[in-house]
C-alpha cells in the first residue's frame, strides 16, 4: 500500500483519488475550497459522474480515502502528490497555470520527506521543468524530489471505466527512478506503459486530444457536403469505420465537441504553435467548423419555422455530452443564447444537468421532462443524446408540438420512420 496526496478534486482529481484509493492505496485528496472539501466528507460529490458516489464512499467507509484543505496534513507521509487541478484558458487561448502554480509553491512549502510530483493537469509543453523549478526555489529547506508527467485520458461520463481499463499509461520524466515508481504505481491496471521524457509526455496528451477534435469536425464538415450530395453521414462513418486505419471512434457528426478537455486543448495547442513561430492551419479549422456548428442548428430551425420570433423552441439536453452534469463550452449555451437572440422563446430538459445550467441560462425555461418541453412548443432540437431521449413516444412528441418540427442535432432517430410519423424532421448529414 502506498500513501498519495491527489491536489484538486474536480473531475481529474475524484477519479484519481477514488480509483487509487479503491486499488488498496491510502490517499489523502486536497482542495482549498473549504465547501467543496467539507462536501465531501458528508458524502456529497461535488461533479455527476456514473459510479462516483458509491466509488467514494467506499473507500471512506474503509479507511483508504480522507479529504482535507491542509498540504501539511496531505503530504505528510505521502510518497506521491499529483497535480490535478484546473488549467482553463486564458485570454488568448494559452492555459492558465495559476492553479498549477499554486499547487507547486504549497507542495514545496509543505513537504517533509522526498517526493515525486506528478502533473495529472493537461500542461504546455514544458511545464514538468517549470514546476520543478518553483518547488526547488520555493523550499524552505532542500529536500528531494523529482517531477514526472502522466497525463490523464478520462472522458467524463466514463471516467472511472477509463481510470481501471486505460488503452495505455503515459510517463514523463528525467528521472528514471522516478519514472518507475509512477509505472510501478499503475502496474494493477494492466495497460501498456510508455515511459518518454517529460516535454514529448506533455505533448502526447495535446496530440491525442485535438486529433480527435479533428475527427469530428472532420465528420461535421463532410456532414453539409452530404447534405448537399443527397448521401447519408451515419452509412458513410460507418463504412469508413471498418477500415482499421481509421477506426469507427469519434466520427459521430452532430453539434460539435464541447466541455472542459477538447475546446481548452485544441485552443492551447494552437497557442503554443502560435508562439513557435507557426501558423497551425488544421487546428484553427478544427475550432472554426466546431463552433460553426451550434450556428447551423439555429439556421436550420429558423428555416423550418420560416422565422424564429415569437416562436418557442425546445432543447432536448443541456450538458455537453450525455452521463455528465458539465456545461463547459456546452453547444446548448450558444444555440440558446442565439435563439433568444433571434427573437425565440427557449425552454429546455436535460436528465442530470438541470441545476448546473440553470444560472447559465437565465432566460431559458427549465422543466421537469421531455414532454413538457415539447408542450406547446414549435420546433424541438435534440442537443444532447441522452439515452432516454432515444425512446420517447413521439406520437405523444408530436401531439403536444404546436408543429411537429424537429432538429435532430445528434441523429437519433431515423429519417424515414420521423417522415413516416408526418414530422419536418432533419438531421445532420442526412
């Protein structure tokens, strides 16, 4: 059994902690916002994630995971402390390591004992040796440590799942030592290991992420070519799915990517090749045709309704993707605050995120079902592909829509039987 103190517990941290902790390791999991931390001692998560709840209390009830807001107390016989904490954007797209910063001059101020610090955040490149130097200069006294990178892969709604299974586990550093104690730590995940330095380990969580950005922005823009070709975007990913070379992952067109990794990723990336000197062309399309479409879906329902004023318009999910309560970047913020815009009458439902959006959109009404969305409306957009939108009674659907009108933004159902059930039913690339 070994002791670690996980810094932050926002998505990143939780799971880490959670899911070291339920591998047979004493973790103590730290955050300086005293609500959050006294939250969780009460049993209360502070995120929605599948799983997390009864994962967390768990391990408390055996002893293996505490919260606390003291370094002194996390770091205290602690053999490991990861970083993960917040790097949001900044004003130009850079990350903002303000937190990361924080988290470094408290480790080292706080400290007793060698340490290896590992930075779980998604970091620029170069951050590993950054933080090593702020520990050093900001120690009271020198006492060993050494700084190694593993990025996290969790994507929220199934993070745990991607914690326990990983396709593979990243290790940056210098420090060879090190960088086994971090391998030895995932060794019971039984994932393939790569141990590299700590720029390249840095760079491969950057690499990973806006590649699949690119993949569905890729399958967007092909989306208004078959609209206009007269094919179908679903049978085309799926034939393009086959070939292993491309894989059927991430080639769903619909409204974009949103939430805390893609936008804040491709955006970074962009920045720091920005600062090299280059003029990243892939990466600013990426961001370009993502946001563009939350655009198309408004103009689309403008088209079908000839006219969006003083019409009522319904959205079916709030959250950027389904299984989670995260409205960061969520397509629902724009595609709402242009409708409105326009002259429209918003009302929404999503199955989990309905009070964290709820001061995002101040002029949305928010109601308690799909139905009562769709009660009195005009048109309806399917924003989120929440399963239980997949199976709703759209008999009843269209009984209560004042038309029945209906913008799939995530193609769940099926053009012919939306066609045969008398909807104006569209989809995205079909």
């Amino acid at each position: 059994m070994k002791q670690i103190c996980v810094v932050g517990v926002g998505y990143v941290g939780l799971v880490t902690a959670a899911c070291f902790s339920d591998l047979g390791n004493r973790v103590i999991a730290l955050d300086v916002d005293e609500k959050r931390v006294e939250n969780l001692k009460k049993g209360i998560m502070p995120i929605y994630e599948p799983g997390l709840d009864e994962l967390v209390k768990r391990n408390v009830n055996a002893g293996r995971i505490t919260f606390t807001t003291s370094y002194k107390e996390a770091l205290a016989g602690s053999e490991y402390a990861f970083i993960a904490v917040g790097t949001p954007s900044g004003k130009q797209g850079e990350a903002d390591l303000q937190y990361v910063e924080a988290a470094a001059r408290s480790i080292a101020q706080n400290m007793s004992a060698p340490l290896v610090i590992i930075n779980k955040s998604t970091v620029p490149i170069g951050t590993g040796d950054w933080v090593a130097d702020i520990v050093k200069n900001a120690q009271p006294k020198p006492i060993e440590f050494s700084v190694v990178s593993c990025p996290e892969f969790l994507r929220e709604g199934s993070a745990i799942a991607d914690f326990t299974s990983p396709h593979r586990t990243i290790i940056g550093s210098l420090d060879k030592d090190a960088a086994n104690k971090v391998a030895h730590l995932h060794l019971p995940l039984r994932a393939p290991i790569v141990i590299t330095d700590l720029r390249t380990a840095e760079m491969i969580k950057y690499a990973s992420n806006a590649f699949l950005a690119t993949k569905i922005s890729f399958m967007n823009e092909l989306a208004d070519l078959c609209e206009r070709a007269g094919a179908d975007v679903k049978e085309v990913a799926a034939g393009m799915g086959y070939d292993a070379r491309i894989g059927r992952h991430f080639l769903d067109a619909g409204l974009g990517w949103g939430g805390s990794c893609f936008p804040k990723d491709v955006e970074a990336l962009a920045f720091m090749a920005k600062e090299s000197g280059l003029n990243p062309l892939i990466l600013n399309g990426v961001m370009e045709v993502n946001y563009n479409r939350r655009k198309a879906a408004v103009t689309a329902v403008e088209q079908m309704l000839d006219g969006l004023k003083g019409k009522t318009v319904g959205l079916l999910g709030l959250a950027f993707k389904p299984n989670t309560d995260d409205m960061r970047d969520a397509p629902a913020i724009d595609i709402a605050e242009a409708l409105i815009a326009a002259g429209a009458k918003v009302r929404a439902y999503d199955p989990v995120a309905m009070e964290v959006a709820r001061p995002l959109l101040p002029n949305v009404e928010l109601v308690d079902s799909a139905y009562k969305v769709a009660e009195n409306s005009d048109a309806l957009i399917i924003v989120t592909e929440w399963n239980e939108f997949k199976q709703l009674d759209l008999e009843k659907i269209k009984g209560l829509l004042k038309t029945p009108t209906l913008y799939d933004g995530r193609n769940i159902y099926e053009p012919g039987r939306m066609k045969t059930l008398g909807f104006n039913y569209r989809a995205v690339g079909r």
